[in-house]
C-alpha cells in the first residue's frame, strides 16, 4: 500500500489575465491538500484513489477533486483500467465579461458552482504478436451556474469584499426570451450594458478504437474508428442521468481511418 500527500500554501499573487487583458487582479494567500493511495501496481488488479483541494480567499474560492480507479491485467495479453473523477468549484469572483459604459470597461464578474464528472475506461488486447486492439473512451459532463453577478471596482484592495461591487436587485434584471441580463448601473432607469447569460451545460464523449496489424515483419496496417458526441445546454443544472441520456441522444460524428506502412528491404 502507497501513501502520499502534500499541503502547500500558496503565497499571494498579481494576476495579469483575471479581468482578460484590465488592469491586474490580487489573487490572495491560499492552500492546497492533496492525498493520494494507491494498493502494489506489480499485482493483477490494482487499486487507487486520491483527492485535490484548493481554497482561496477564505474559502471564497474553492475547488474540490475526487478520483479512483483500477487496472487490471487478468492475462498478459490483456489490460483494462477505469477512472471516474469528479470535481466541482466555487468562486465568488469568476469572470463573466467585459462591458462599456460611457467609454469605462466594465468587468462583470458572478458567483460560480461547477460540476464535472469524468468517466475514462481504457483497454488493450493483444491477440498474437502481430494482432492488437486498443480502445479509449471517456464521458464527460460539466454544468455551471452563475449567480450573485457583480462589478470589478478595486481589483488590488487588501479586502475581498472591496474588490466588487454586487448589483442591487434593481440594478440587474434578466429576459428569460432573449437569454440576456441588462444592467441598469448608475440606477437611472435606463439600461447601461448588458451580456447573455453565462450558465452552461457542456457534455461530450470521445472514444477511438484502433486495431494493429504487423502484416509482414516491419510493415504495418492501421484501422481506426474515431466517434466524438457534443451537446450543449444553458440552464446550468448538473444531472449525471438527464446529462448522460442527452449526450448519448445526439448523433455521434464517425471517423473512420485505414492507414498502412511497407517496410522496403534494401
């Protein structure tokens, strides 16, 4: 059995990219556990797990990993491995977009809770020493929801909450029609600036089986059947059921390659 793990702090940081190409942004002290076990990988069946945390800002910012696994070699010619990672994360400073008013930048900024789950199932088998076959196949879903939105005021203030300012409800209003949020920032009644709504659903999967055929010592044949599935959605709701039924609904997009090589003996 192994046995491994970290907790690093991390020290405060100016970040050039948090309000895409603005001014810099104060990314506060933060820490890091990571732990991870693991049972002999010499075995036919191996097991592990792990985790990740990351929290920032007082835990205004945090992110949560989770991960397990096995590989297992029931025979020499055969090997199969399975990993589901799941990982979600909170930020109450995430970018949004950039707006104008009155020729000024405005960085508009919200709440985020994401949800992912990763599946990865791997195999390869070989036949005899000129046969082998390799499949990869991995489901993905995301989904993130965007709320409490804001506006970047002093992005370097020793003080988390003197960094934004949070749109009052009358400040902010949303057209469920257009899928648009309007922003009324000086509250004068009229519109200043608006941007669509962030929330997202993205589910996706990719899988590539292979066949290897050394049909003559040095030349080799290739067979490959590549299939991708994407869908999207916007109402930011994590569901593994309703996510993973809609990804494998949709028309999948087949590749299929033949590839071939002739070693020539000179």
């Amino acid at each position: 059995l192994r046995l491994n793990g970290s907790i690093p702090r991390l020290s405060e940081t100016i970040s050039t990219n948090c309000l895409r190409c603005g001014p810099y942004f104060t990314i506060a002290v933060g820490e890091e556990i990571n732990l991870n076990v693991s049972t002999d990988q010499s075995k036919k069946i191996s097991v592990y797990a792990g985790n990740y945390h990351s929290i920032h800002d007082g835990k205004k910012r945090l992110y949560h990993e989770y991960w397990i696994g096995f590989d297992a070699r029931p025979m020499n010619a055969l090997s199969v491995s399975f990993e589901p990672i799941y990982n979600q994360q909170y930020c109450m400073l995430q970018y949004v977009a950039t707006a104008a008013m009155n020729g000024d930048p405005r960085y508009v900024f919200a709440t985020i809770d994401q949800k992912t789950l990763i599946f990865t199932f791997r195999l390869n088998y070989t036949l005899n020493p000129e046969l082998t076959l390799e499949y990869y196949g991995q489901p993905f879903v995301s989904a993130g929801k965007y709320t409490e939105f804001k506006r970047i005021t002093v992005p370097d203030a020793d003080d988390f909450e003197d960094r934004y300012r949070l749109f009052a409800q009358d400040e902010i209003s949303y057209s469920t029609a257009d899928n648009v949020y309007s922003v009324d920032d000086d509250a004068d009644g009229t519109i200043d600036y608006s941007f669509d709504n962030p929330d997202f659903n993205f589910r996706q999967f990719r899988s590539n089986l292979v066949i290897r055929w050394e049909y003559l010592p040095g030349s080799t044949l290739y067979l490959v059947w590549s299939q991708g599935r994407t869908s999207t959605a916007s109402n930011g709701l994590f569901s593994v059921g309703e996510d993973m039924r809609e990804l494998f609904d949709i028309v999948p997009h087949n590749v299929f390659l033949l590839k071939f090589s002739y070693w020539f003996s000179l």
